[in-house]
C-alpha cells in the first residue's frame, strides 16, 4: 500500500463511521461525533489483541489521566469496548500506528514522550474509533459508582435519606 | 378515587390538551376544577416515584424526549449537541419531573422590553399585550400552586442553607453582590400531601419524594380525581384538524398500540413545548393554512428563545461538596436590572447549580476536545467545586426559528424540526459579562481554577407562537388564544414575547391557570 492510498483510506476511515459507545445515544448527542456515512472500506490488516490491549492502555490513561485510578479500571473498560467493537477497535489501533509511525518512526504504545503522543490523539479526536473510546471512558469512569468514592463525589442519596441529617452544611473554612 | 373519566373519540364537547408539562397539566387540572371536561394527549408514558433513580445519566436516558431532532445555526450545538438541541422530558408532566424548581417572577418592565430599550437591530423586541399587573395575581395563585419557599401566597420558610450556598453567600457579601435563597417550588414542609424535601440533590433527575413540584404527581392526578380529565399516555399528536370554517375540529394521534386515532374537540391547547408546538402547528398545514395553521403572521416557530446561557466551576482549596442538597439553592440577583450601561440590554441571574461527576464530565467541556490533563485534574477536585449556571435573558430574532426538515422523518413519518439558533451580539457580550462578574466573585472566596462553561442543552425553550396585541405580529392574543383559529389555544412557554432574565416556568404555569379561567368562561357562556 503506497503512502498516498494509506493516508485518503486513513481520512475515509476517521471520517466515516458513527461514534459513540453500542447503544448510547448520550455519546452522540453530548459528546458531538462525526456523523454516519456508507463508506467504511478498510484496506487494513488486523493488529494481535494483546497489541490492541496495550495501545488502548496507554490511549485511555492519555484521555483521562488518573494518578490515583489503577491500570485495571482503565483495561476493563477499554477491552469491553475492544470486544464489542472489534473491527471499529482493530482498525482505529492500526492507524493510530500507521499515524505514529508515519509521524514519530514508532508505533504508538513505543513512544515515551506525553506531549508527542497527546498531539498524535487531538490529531484524531473529531473521528469515530477515538469518540468511542473516549465515550467508553467517560462512562466508564465518571458515571460508575464503585469509582465515585475517589472523586469524592457521593452518588445515589435517596435511600440514606438525603443530607437534610447527614452534613449539609459543613464547610468550615470560610468565615462570615 | 372518583370514576376516572373515559371519553368517546366523538365527543367533540371536550377540550383536547397536547402535552401534560407545566403548562399542559397545569390548564387539564384549572379547567377539571372549574367543571370542564378535557382529553390530555401525552406522548410519553407514564412515570412512578419509583422510577427516579438518584443517577444522572440514566435518568437522562429514561426521561428525555429523544426523538430526532437537529441542531443547526451559529450556536455551538450545531457541531456539540447535533441532536440534542433541547432537553425536555417525555412523559406524563413533562419537563416538570427533571425541573430544578427555581420559581421567580418576570419583573414589570421584563413585559416591555420594546418601550424600555427601543428597537434593538437584529432583534425582533416587542412589548407583552399584558402587563405585570395584569399576571401578578394569577404570580399568587401560581405560588401557591407550587408551594413556593419564602412566598406570601405559601408563608412556607425557605430551604435551609447547604455549603453550596453558603460559599457563594459570602462570596457575594464580599464582592457587594446581591445573593438570595432560591423561592424554590420545593416543600419546605410537608404541605399538599406532598412531605419536605430531604436534600437528596438529584431534582433534575425526578424527585423521588415528590417534594418538587410536578405535573406529574400534582395537577395530573387531581384533575382525574374530578372525573373530568382523562389523560392518554403513550400518544402522540402528529395534526390538528380544521373545520370548513376554520375552526380546530379534533387531533390526529398514534395510541399507546401504534393505531392512529381521531379524537373530536371543542377546543384544542397546544402545550408540547416550544419546539413541538410550532412543528405541529407547522405540520397541520392544509389548504386553507397553506403555511402552517394559525401562520397568518408568518411568526409560527420564529423567535426561539432559549436563555442566554453558560456555566462557571471554580475549583476551592477546600471541599464544598456541591452534590449535597438541591441542586439550585441560591442566586446573585445583581445583574437582572435591565441596565444599557454595561454594554447591553436586559439583564441575567446567576443561579448556584449542583452537577454530579457523570453531568461535569460532559459539560465541562462539550465537543470531540473536551478531554485531557485540564478536564481530569478538574473532576478530581469534584469534590471542591462549586458553580453557577448563567440564566439571562435571550432577545427574539426572527431568523432563530424551528422549521420542518425537508427529507427527514421520524418514527411517525412526520419532518423532523431543525432548530437554528445564532445568538444576537447583545447575547455574546451578556455572556461575557457573567462570566467575568463570576471570575471576581469566586476570586474573593479563594478559587484556585475557574472553568468557563458553554450552554447546556437548552432547558428553558420559549417564544415560538409569541403572544401579540395585533394579529400581523404574533401567533396569540393576551389569553394565548390563536388570532386565527378562535378555539385553538397555546398552553405553553412558546407564546412568550420575551425571555426575561429569570426561569421561564412560574410564568408558563401562571399564564396556564389566567389561561384556563378564560376558557372556562367561554365554555360557559357558550362563545366557544
Ligand atoms: C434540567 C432542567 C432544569 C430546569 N429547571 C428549571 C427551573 O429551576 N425553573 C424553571 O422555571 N424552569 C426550569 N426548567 C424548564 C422547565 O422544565 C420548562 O420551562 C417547563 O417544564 C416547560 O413547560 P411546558 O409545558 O412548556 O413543556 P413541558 O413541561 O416540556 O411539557 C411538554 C410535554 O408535551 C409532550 N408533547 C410534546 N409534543 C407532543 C405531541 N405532539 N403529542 C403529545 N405530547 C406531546 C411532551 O412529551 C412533554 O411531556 C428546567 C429544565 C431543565 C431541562
Ligand atoms: S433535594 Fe429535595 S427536591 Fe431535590 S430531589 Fe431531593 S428531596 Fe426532591
């Protein structure tokens, strides 16, 4: 495949394909995602799943970077996705590759420096294999209740009875 | 429970309400109370308490009206929220289940934009053919309707004070800005057979007590309990039918089996909110209203009115734990003067507002790029935040306006609206305006990071079938009754002139009930 037919295949693919995480309307509509075409020739060859598990690792802690969230949270979330959508998923990998390679002279996962890499993801925000990853996240992270507690944020109230008894009022450290 | 009222689909002496949200539940119960019968056709199913679980996103999911819809204009849905334009719920009550419930009035010179400021170019500005005298009792019954906190009509106390509040309370006093409790229409106290609210916090995800007022468990369930109200969930209006003498004659809808039905009505209220009111109108075009029933003025759909909007997070060395508590407890009521001085006219109020980390995640920065170091070190100080949701008021333009695709359909085989929104140069500079007033007000309370948010998907959606004194000039008269068709009535926040620089739904319900009282009276003496 010569340069020029990768990069117009590449502009296709980005460009092409609804996002947002199965079934989730809230991606599309909040998010705001390329919009659905027919055209979804690809003329790549399938990246090995532990390669794709990888990358996907290393992209999602670049979206949502987390000091105190284990690489697990992040690896769950992304492999789900990676088996739902796995030709969407494989063929995203293998042009954030081609992308780095073409770029940087490595594929994505090999390249050390944050900046380099986060420049390489903006370079492909607006299409569909990163709108669904990052959807994946948001969901994934932010709207999931076993990982509330780190943000500090309290979830679902209701059946402890509100807050009317339970520290409505605490803030301590402004004075009147 | 009495008999709950069925009616045949030939009876053409009942009065057909479109819509069961603020301003359709609130007309079904005014008119059941005063003996007349009506027919409420919702398009959404209906809800129980016990559906409304303290989580944002499924809620979301579970509540809004989703059908198609686009977004387009120079407003940054158009790229952000492609098809999401508006947030309204379906169901039985409408937008009044995911409500925040902050409940003030339109100030008296908000009633006459056009005398107070002049013509305003690129601006569609008129005056109301009603003035605050003439509402301000119908204010009174309204609040007492809802129970409205610190009220005279309810002499209900306000809310207590969370932190959320508190911050900002000290922030105004140090910036001499003037803050308030939020009038909320929220129980302080048990009042209605409705208990006091217990500071849950997820209000716009449906109060799961009940304290809030809503259609839903309010004005619905009474107007049934007369015998003369029969609420159809599950069915959507797709046309209003028209007589030969062009007078609304019944409704055309999908039943809750997906049979088209033709229910007969002897009036007919409009009050599917500001994009579905105009779209029905706009697909009830015959020969005789080539463009649109009740377009003889051309202004169906025009003027769509949302709010001048926004957001302000400032991240607080220190917890606020905004999330505990209502999720609108006060406001900075400062900038609601309408004051030329500062660059333009009318006025804002800037409203305390709780998101959850589901909410800020999205809102924080909406679009493809709202992603990265900045958005994750902000939600991990969730817990130190606290914000503000920027309400001001939005001028009219003619070409802001929902129209009806060309090609595409919905479920039903109807055009999907297109809304176009652009905002007006005098909404910009109002927006920048609020967002620097909140930069030195969380300043002064120590804030370390300040996130400038834009518009959310329209809440408040106003001004499509604008009320007016002359025929040629809007879609309604002072009753919100159709200048050309004399028994075809809007219900709803689309016959708003203009937008004032409060929430739009004390308005919408106390123009339901002078609304109702008309009708009644027409019923009555037999004029309609
Ligand atoms: C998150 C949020 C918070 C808000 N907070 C506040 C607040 O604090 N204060 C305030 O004043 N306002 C608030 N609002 C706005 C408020 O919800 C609306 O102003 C109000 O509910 C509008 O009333 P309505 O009767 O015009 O429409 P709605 O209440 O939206 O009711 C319209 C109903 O019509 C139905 N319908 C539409 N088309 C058809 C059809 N063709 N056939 C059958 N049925 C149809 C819909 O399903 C819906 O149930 C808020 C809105 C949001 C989104
Ligand atoms: S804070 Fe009050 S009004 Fe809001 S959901 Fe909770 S109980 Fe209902």
């Amino acid at each position: 495949m010569n340069n020029k037919n990768s990069s117009i295949s590449r502009r296709k693919f980005l460009g092409s394909v609804g996002c947002g995480v199965a079934g989730t309307v809230v991606a599309t509509t909040m998010i705001g995602c390329a919009t659905a075409s027919e055209d979804k020739t690809s003329v790549i060859s399938m990246p090995e799943s532990g390669h794709i598990s990888q990358t996907l690792l290393v992209m999602a802690k670049d979206i949502y970077p987390h000091e105190m969230l284990e690489n697990k949270y992040y690896q769950k979330i992304v492999d789900d996705l990676a088996n739902q959508e796995k030709t969407l998923i494989g063929e995203g990998i293998a042009m954030l590759d081609q992308l780095s390679v073409e770029k940087l002279g490595q594929p994505f996962v090999k390249v050390g420096y944050e900046p380099d890499r986060i420049r390489i993801l903006r370079s492909i925000e607006d299409g569909p294999f990163f709108g669904k990853v990052r959807g994946a996240l948001m969901f994934g992270i932010y709207d999931n209740k076993d990982l509330f507690h780190l943000f500090g944020y309290q979830g679902s109230s209701w059946e402890k009875g509100g807050y009317i008894d339970r520290g409505l009022n605490e803030l301590d450290w402004l004075n009147d | 429970m009495t008999n709950v009222a069925k009616f045949d689909l030939d009876d053409n002496d009942v009065v057909v309400i479109i819509g069961s949200g603020a301003g359709g539940g609130t007309v079904a119960n005014e008119l059941a109370q005063k003996g007349v019968k009506s027919v409420v056709l919702e398009a959404g199913k209906r809800f129980t308490l016990e559906d409304f679980k303290n989580s944002e996103w499924e809620m979301f999911m579970k509540l809004s009206w989703l059908d198609k819809r686009i977004s387009a204009g120079g407003w940054h849905h158009a790229k952000n929220h492609s098809g999401l334009p508006a947030w309204i719920v379906k169901g039985v009550g409408g937008s009044s289940i995911h409500w925040a419930g902050v409940s003030l009035r339109f100030k008296p010179h908000e009633f006459k934009m056009k005398s107070t400021n002049g013509v305003i170019p690129g601006a569609n500005v008129a005056d109301w053919p009603i003035s605050y005298d003439d509402i301000a009792p119908y204010y009174e019954k309204a609040e007492d309707k809802m129970g409205v906190t610190g009220t005279k009509a309810t002499g209900t106390p306000d809310l207590p004070e969370n932190s959320h509040t508190k911050l900002h309370r000290i922030a105004a006093e140090r910036t001499g800005m003037t803050f308030i409790n939020a009038p909320m229409a929220i129980n302080s106290v048990a009042r209605d057979g409705r208990p006091a609210c217990q500071q849950i916090g997820f209000c716009m995800q449906g109060c799961r007590i009940g304290a809030k007022w809503s259609t839903m468990y309010t004005e619905i369930p009474k107007a049934e309990a007369t015998g003369l109200c029969e609420i159809r969930p599950n069915s959507m209006v797709l046309k209003i039918e028209h007589d030969a003498d062009g007078r609304a004659s019944g409704v055309h809808y999908v039943d809750e089996n997906g049979n088209k039905k033709l229910q007969k009505a002897r009036i007919v209220c409009v009050a599917g909110n500001s994009i579905e009111s105009p779209r029905l109108l706009l697909n009830s075009a015959s020969k005789k209203f080539p463009d649109g029933l009740a377009n003889s003025s051309g202004q169906v759909g025009r003027n769509y009115m949302g709010h001048v909007t926004g957001g302000v997070y400032g991240v607080f060395p220190k917890p606020v734990n905004m999330h505990r508590g209502t999720a609108v407890p006060s406001l900075i009521t400062s900038e609601q003067r309408n004051d030329p001085d500062r660059g333009f006219v009318a006025g804002y109020s800037l409203e305390v507002l709780s998101l959850g980390l589901g909410f800020l995640s999205a809102f924080l920065k909406p679009g493809t790029s709202g992603w990265g170091r900045e958005i994750s070190e902000a939600l991990e100080n969730y817990k130190n935040m606290a914000g503000v949701w920027i309400c001001g008021e939005d001028l009219p333009v003619e070409s802001n306006r929902i129209t009806l695709h060309p090609t595409e359909k919905d479920q039903h085989g109807l055009p999907v609206p297109v809304v176009t929104k652009t905002d007006h140069n005098n909404d910009l500079i109002m927006r920048n305006h609020a967002y620097a007033q909140m930069a030195k007000l969380y300043k002064s309370v120590g804030a370390t990071k300040l996130h400038n948010l834009p518009a959310y998907p329209s809440s408040h959606n106003m001004g499509t079938n604008r009320m007016s004194e002359k025929a040629s000039d809007g879609v309604v008269n002072k009753w919100g009754q159709s200048h050309d068709v004399p028994n075809l009535f809007i219900s709803d926040g689309s016959q708003f002139v203009t937008s004032a620089a409060v929430n739009p739904t004390l308005t919408i319900v106390a123009l339901a009930i002078r609304q109702a009282e008309h009708i009644a009276k027409l019923v009555k003496t037999n004029v309609l």
